[in-house]
C-alpha cells in the first residue's frame, strides 16, 4: 500500500467521512489522483462511498470495517516497532525521550491540523 493510501486511510479515521475534494486537499494530492486512488481501495473493501444526508449532491467517501482494521492493525505494528526500539535504549536516552513527549505530542497536533485544514 502507498503512502498516501495509508495517509488517507488514517485521515478517514481521525475525522470521519471527507469529500474526495477535500482528501485531495488533505494529502496534497490531485483530485483525479484523488478519485483513482479512491476507486482502488473501493475495489480493495477498504472505502466505500456514500451519500451526504445534508447535501444530496455530494458523495463522501467512508472507512468499510475492513478499513477501519487495517489502520488499526497497522497502527498497532507500529507500536509494536516503537516498545522493541525504545526496549533497546539506555536509561538516560529513555528519559530524555520521556522528557521530549510533551513537545512530540505538540508537534503532532500541528501537524495534525495543517493535514486537516479548516475546519467546516
């Protein structure tokens, strides 16, 4: 699976059902490249497409069970690899990593939000 697959599938987790527009957006991507990628995953069980009750026009594209799994699943890997690695530090690296968390949490909500965008 491609970055941007996997990016797209964890936005689709943090913030629920998007417009293809606006994943585009998100992913800094083009929104034809957007769609293709979308109607792959479609075809892989891990998106779906649904209607927007608010706006009849719009279609949003939505996270199916499986979808949902693999980022869980690929999130908990990624745990997995950090506990391994951080298993094989020294005390002291370990405290200064501990003392990093405060800023490394900071750092990923702007991040976060700068992937988001403005809110709706």
């Amino acid at each position: 699976m491609s970055l941007t697959s996997a990016a797209t599938l964890a936005t689709l987790d943090r913030t629920g059902p998007r417009r293809i527009t606006d994943l585009a957006a998100v992913e800094g991507v083009t929104q034809p490249a957007m769609t293709t990628l979308v109607r792959v995953m479609e075809e892989s069980g891990l998106v779906e497409r649904r209607g927007d009750a608010s706006d009849k026009r719009v279609t949003l594209v939505c996270l199916t069970k499986a979808g949902a799994s693999y980022v869980r699943t690929r999130r908990q890997a990624g745990v997995h690899a950090f506990e391994r690695l951080i298993g094989e530090l020294t005390g002291d690296e370990v405290e200064a990593l501990v003392a990093a968390l405060p800023a490394l949490k900071h750092l990923a909500e702007l991040e976060s939000q700068d992937r988001e965008g403005p809110k709706q």
